[in-house]
C-alpha cells in the first residue's frame, strides 16, 4: 500500500509540474523545451544543452533501472508458475481462480480442514474456504509446504522489488527534468556578464553589463 501511494504522489507531482511547464511554453515554438525532453527521455534535455556525459548517466540509470524491473517482474512470475505447479503436484490443489490470499493460506496449513478448524476456534467465520474439491488441499509432508512457502515469499518479494523500480523509474524522469531546468538556467545565466571598467579620461570606474544572444 505504501509504494502504491508513493507511485501514485509521484505521478502527481509530475503531472502539475510539466502541465505547467506545457501550458507556459509559447505555442508557436516548436523546439521542446529540454526540460520536457528530459522528463520524457532522461538525458535528452542534457544532450541537447551540451551536457553529454551527464547525459549518459541518465541513460544508463534508465536502462539499468528498466532492466531491473525487466528481470524481477518476469522472474517473480516464473517462480509463481513453478509454485503453483508444485502446489498441484503435493498438495493437489486445484489453481483455477485462486487469489494471492489462497496461496499465502496453504503455505501457513497443512489441511483445508487444519486451516478451516483454526479459524472456528477464533470465530473468524468469514475466512473459511468452502469444503469442496475446488478450495481443498493436503500436503505430503510439511517439508514440502514449507519449500512451496519459502517459493511463494520469494515471488512476493521479487515482486515488491519491481513496484520499487517503478517508483525508481518516475523518479529518474523528475530528477533529469529538474536537472535541466537547473543546467538551463545556469546557461542563460552564462549569456550576460558585468565587466568592471576605469575610462581613460577622468578615471571615472564603473561597470559595463553585456548581452549574448
């Protein structure tokens, strides 16, 4: 729940601040602002400003960061087909129409009725499974529900990991963007300069202020 709302503050965020940049920029420019660029392909704004090696770490924590969420996600999934195969094969469970809650269940019970006789005793009657062939199971060996559960955890986690990413990922979007408007600004900054100055008659100092377009 947590790193869903923070994902969800993120994306916020970014929405009122490049809407913002959007409606403020002239409609009759048509380079994007880097800025933008940046948001959208972090590096790019860079790039194009004159930052190239700070551009390219952008680059690489992009793809670094997208493979990470590449990899764990598929490699959660298939751990998930593994479990619930074996689940099947120990357990003889049928998988159809099974939620999350059912295999972290199985893992905790031996039995449908060791797990169901548990909730009765607590008067947790709004948990039990019904007694029927499509919710029922019985492991082995507890040595085997163990192995499915230390699988089922390991899934789950690989999982967690990803939803990190994601929040990584928006997060690499919102710092190259700020980035750019930081080094933007710096080059705007570097197109005037004062000058300080004596004039050969009457050694009158003063400063002389110049601007590059």
């Amino acid at each position: 729940m947590f790193c869903a709302n923070q994902n969800k503050t993120f994306i916020v965020i970014f929405f009122l601040f490049f809407s913002g940049k959007l409606i403020c920029q002239p409609v009759n420019e048509k380079a994007i602002d880097p800025i933008i660029k940046s948001f959208l392909v972090p590096g790019w704004g860079q790039s194009e400003l004159g930052y190239k090696e700070r551009s390219k770490m952008y680059n690489y924590i992009e793809i670094g960061i997208l493979l990470s969420m590449f990899s764990s996600t598929k490699y959660s999934n298939e751990i998930k087909r593994n479990y619930i195969a074996y689940a099947a094969e120990h357990a003889g469970v049928i998988s159809d129409g099974k939620d999350r809650e059912f295999w972290v269940d199985i893992g905790n019970y031996n039995t449908l009725n060791e797990y169901n006789s548990e909730h009765l005793r607590n008067r947790d009657t709004g948990e039990l499974y019904p007694q029927t062939v499509e919710w029922r199971w019985s492991w082995d060996n507890s040595e085997n529900r163990k192995y499915f559960e230390s699988k089922r955890i390991q899934s789950d986690k690989l999982k967690l990991f990803s939803t990190f990413t994601f929040g990584a990922l928006f997060l690499n979007h919102f710092i190259s963007s700020i980035d750019a408007l930081y080094l933007k600004r710096l080059s705007a900054s570097n197109n005037f300069t004062i000058k300080p100055y004596i004039g050969n008659n009457d050694m009158i100092i003063g400063y002389k202020v110049e601007f590059s377009l």
